[in-house]
C-alpha cells in the first residue's frame, strides 16, 4: 500500500480544520463555533464518501460528481453571507436542498431499476442535508434569529 491515500487524507484533515477555524475565529459564539464544525463535518464526510466509495454506485460513477454542487452552494454561499451568522444560515439550508436533490437529478439522468439501493442513496442524502440543516439552525441562533 502507498502513502498516497494517507497524505491525502492528511491533507483534507488540515484543510477542514483551517477551514473551522477560519470561519469560527469570526465569532465568540459558542453556536457559531459548532455550526461552523458541523458544516465542516459535513463537507469533509462528503468529499471523503465520495472518494472511498461513492455515494450513487462505485466511486467511479460520474454522476457523483454532482455532490460537487452541494460544496458550491455551500462555499459560494458562505462568500456572498461574508460568513455572518444569517447569510452562513441561507448557505448551509441551500447546501441541504442541493444535498437532498442530487440523488433525484441522478435517478433522472441515470433511469436505474428502483432498488433497494436506490432507496439507501436517498436516505443516506437524507442524513447528509440534515447535517447541513443542524450547521443552518446553529447559524440562525448565533444571529439570534433563534431562541
């Protein structure tokens, strides 16, 4: 076995934690702080999924790809929000709409036999969008927005 594969999760491991504290050092907030790390989480765990094993099929389906919009939503809209607590709100319940899509914008391209797989694809993007909805309600408390 080569070292490849552990440098590179080397490296997503440095580059997720930079990221959690880069966007957690714009806030004391103990609820910030959190969601910035399940957002992080989430984004880790996707990149990491989908290069293990693959979501939908092996992960040499291309149709994985299109997790790749759910970190741009995600990263696009952290940008646009200038990571304030509200805007970081709107980005992580858009990167949970676009989580929960994929597997359906898939099932339209691809046209497989619905299986069982088929069904743990969508539950699993169920769970996924749910973390990107935890990371949205802390990002709404943090902007007070929640009691």
């Amino acid at each position: 076995m080569s070292a490849a594969p552990f440098v590179i999760a080397g490296l997503f491991l440095l580059v997720a934690g930079l990221l959690t504290m880069l966007v957690a050092s714009r806030s004391r907030g103990g609820s910030y702080k959190l969601a910035a790390g399940v957002a992080t989480a989430a984004s880790l765990l996707l990149v990491w999924g989908n290069l293990a094993v693959g979501f939908i099929g092996s992960e040499d389906n291309p149709v994985n790809l299109l997790f790749g919009a759910v970190l741009v939503v995600g990263f696009v809209g952290a940008a646009v929000a200038r990571l304030q607590p509200l805007g970081m709100a709107r980005a992580m319940f858009a990167a949970a709409l676009t989580q929960f899509a994929v597997p359906f914008v898939a099932l339209l391209i691809k046209q497989p036999p619905l299986t069982l797989g088929v069904l743990w694809v969508i539950v699993l993007n169920t769970l996924f969008a749910g973390l990107w909805v935890l990371a949205g309600w802390l990002f709404r408390r943090a902007a007070g927005a929640v009691a």
